[in-house]
C-alpha cells in the first residue's frame, strides 16, 4: 500500500467485480438504443475504460474535460468546459461516465448541456457517490458505492494530480489535505 494511504477502501478486486455488475445492467438497459458514453477526464479514465469492455453493446466514445476544482476542495457550482466531446450528442442516448459526485455542481451543468444539444436520453454512470455531500438534486442511474465524506484517491481520483495510478481506491491520510 502507499505510504501516503490512510486506509483502502475499495481493492482491486472490489472494483473489478462492481464495474462487471454495472455493465451487465448498462447493456441490459441500452440495448435498443444508440450509445454514446462520454468520459469526463482525467478522473473517469480507469473507470470508463473498464466499464465500456464490459458493456457488451456497440457504442460510441468521446471524452470531455470540466474543470470544477482547480487545486481546492470544493466545487463551485460555476463549472468550465476545457475540452469539449467531438461527436453531435443530437438524438444518442448519451451515457456521462463520471468518477467521483460530490456536490453534484458538475454533472448537474454537464446534463443541461447534453439536453440543451438534444440529446435523446441523458443519464449518468459513476463509480464513487458521496451522496452526504449533494447540494443540487440529481438523478443518478448507475453508481459503483455510495461513500462517506472523506477525500478519496487512486482508480483515477487524484490529489493535487497525484494517486491517479493507483490500482485500488483509498482514504489519503487526513496530514496531507487538512
Ligand atoms: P462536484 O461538482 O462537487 O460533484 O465535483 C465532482 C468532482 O470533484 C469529481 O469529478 C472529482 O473530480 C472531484 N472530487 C470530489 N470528491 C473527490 C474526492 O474525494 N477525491 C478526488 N476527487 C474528488
Ligand atoms: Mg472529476
């Protein structure tokens, strides 16, 4: 485990074996339809890509990057679009593959975006779920585990940039963000 890990909070193998589950419903449930995931970078990318192999469907992909925190902790409801997707979301059932809800700020402007473009059906897959923390009332279709309010890392979540890489999700010790 890395040093700077207070405790894990999901291995490996927790993460392999929720994702399965969460594409097993994703192709139940799409497979009339005309799929386009889009990945919020940079924090959905080990998701994402876990997730649509075990999407057993065609679909289309397209990333996009938001900017919500900077370096801080808390998201302010005024989000910026740094990359936008590339292909038109007009009548795809888009799905947004998130890593981390937290307040809600972010994905709540992204799928008034998505709609605003036409999309015909706009829902959300997430991996983490802070639910304590909402702030705007979203409906979120897919999520991996609700999670308490502590900042988490790894599985593509970071701090500061770093712990992106880490195979597993985890408490980052309390020293190093307080
Ligand atoms: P929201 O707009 O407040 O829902 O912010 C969601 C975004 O904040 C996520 O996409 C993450 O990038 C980031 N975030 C929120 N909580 C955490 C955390 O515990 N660890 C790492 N990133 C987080
Ligand atoms: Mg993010």
């Amino acid at each position: 485990m890395h040093n700077d890990i207070e405790k894990v909070l999901f291995t490996k193998e927790d993460i392999e074996n929720r994702v399965r589950e969460l594409g097993a419903k994703i192709t139940e449930d799409y497979i009339d339809k005309n799929l386009l995931c889009i990945v919020i970078l940079k924090g959905a990318m080990f998701f994402a890509s876990d997730l649509m192999k075990s999407i057993d469907l065609p679909l289309d992909i397209d990333f996009m990057i938001v900017s919500s925190y900077g370096s801080e902790t808390e998201s302010s409801g005024v989000i910026s679009i740094i990359k936008d997707s590339e292909l038109d979301v007009k009548d795809r059932d888009v799905l947004i593959i998130e890593d981390i809800i937290d307040t809600g700020n972010t994905l709540n402007k992204l799928t008034q975006v998505m709609k605003d473009r036409k999309a015909s059906t706009v829902e959300i897959a997430t991996f983490l779920d802070k639910k304590e923390r909402r702030i705007v009332n979203l409906d979120i279709k897919y999520s991996g585990f609700v999670v308490p309010d502590y900042f988490v890392v790894g599985y593509g979540m970071d701090f500061n940039e770093k712990y992106r890489n880490l195979p597993y999700i985890g408490y980052l010790k309390k020293e190093l963000y307080s």
